[in-house]
C-alpha cells in the first residue's frame, strides 16, 4: 500500500526541518508517541535505530525505526532552492513501512511538507487491517503532519488537547 500525504507550514523551511529534527519536540506533535529512544547511533542521523513504542486507543505498539536518508545532514544554511530528505523505514510486528519526506520552500516563509508513505504488511491480521481500512493509516499521516503545523506555528502541545 502506498500514499502520498502533504501540508504547508507557515514557516521558513530551515526551522521547520530544525523543529521535526529535535528529539525534545517529538511528544508535543506526534500524537500517541509513548517513548522513542536511540539504540545505536545519534537520534535524527543516518543508521540510527531507535525503539518507538505508540499507543492508539488500548492498544500498544512497538517498532523499531532506522534513519535511512537525512539530507543535509547539517540543518543550519540549507541552500535556497534545495530540497531537505528525511527517509526512515519502520518495522514492526506484521508491517514494514518506508516513510520520505521531502521539505521544500513553497515561499521564503512558507514550506511545503510531502510525505511518501509505503507500507508491506505480514501475518493474517496485519493484512486484514491493511486490507480493510487502508484509509486509517493516511489518515493518521495527515493527523500527525497537522499536529507538527499546529504545534510549529502555534505552539499547540498534543498531550494538552482534549479528545
């Protein structure tokens, strides 16, 4: 299964990328993240894998990420005009998923955030739930690139929202 989910952020592009970058942030926007912590290597550099561990309703999941592309891997005086790459690919329990994301400069102080999403699914329910609501995880992709836009240009923290 493959989608493509994207949102324009009212914010230059370099403190946008510097914003998704921090480990520091990750709570605030990334609704249900329950704990991500490196393994092996830096958070944010190319190799490293981290344990992510989600919760979506009763439901618990856990998964390991590895940084597959970063793009500069400096994220201070990006060119102009140049596109930032941030590739990882995720593997859990029945599902293999690639996710790349590219920001670009939609104006000096707008990004424009595109994410390619791939997801493989193993075992009879993970197909099943691929199968059947493949709707659920786009939507969830938007859900999170909307959490980060509101968190980036207003501040707005996840875990203080109800519902």
């Amino acid at each position: 299964m493959k989608y493509t989910a994207s949102i324009e952020i009212a914010l230059p592009r370099e403190r946008v990328v510097q914003l998704l970058a921090d480990p520091a942030h990750l709570p605030k926007w990334l609704r249900g993240l329950v704990l991500h912590e490196p393994l092996s290597g830096v958070h944010g550099q190319v190799g490293t894998t981290s344990r992510v561990v989600m919760q979506m309703g009763q439901r618990k999941f856990e998964c390991t990420e590895t940084i597959t592309r970063r793009e500069p891997a400096d994220l201070h005086g990006i060119p102009k005009g140049s596109v930032v790459h941030f590739d990882r690919e995720i593997v859990g329990e029945g599902m293999w998923s690639a996710v790349r994301d590219q920001l670009t400069e939609a104006s000096p102080e707008t990004t424009l955030w595109v994410s390619e999403n791939e997801y493989r699914f193993s075992g009879l329910l993970m197909r099943l739930v691929g199968l059947l609501m493949p709707g659920t995880f786009r939507k969830q992709s938007q859900q999170h690139m909307q959490d980060f836009k509101a968190f980036a240009e207003q501040g707005k923290d996840v875990r203080e929202a109800k519902g």
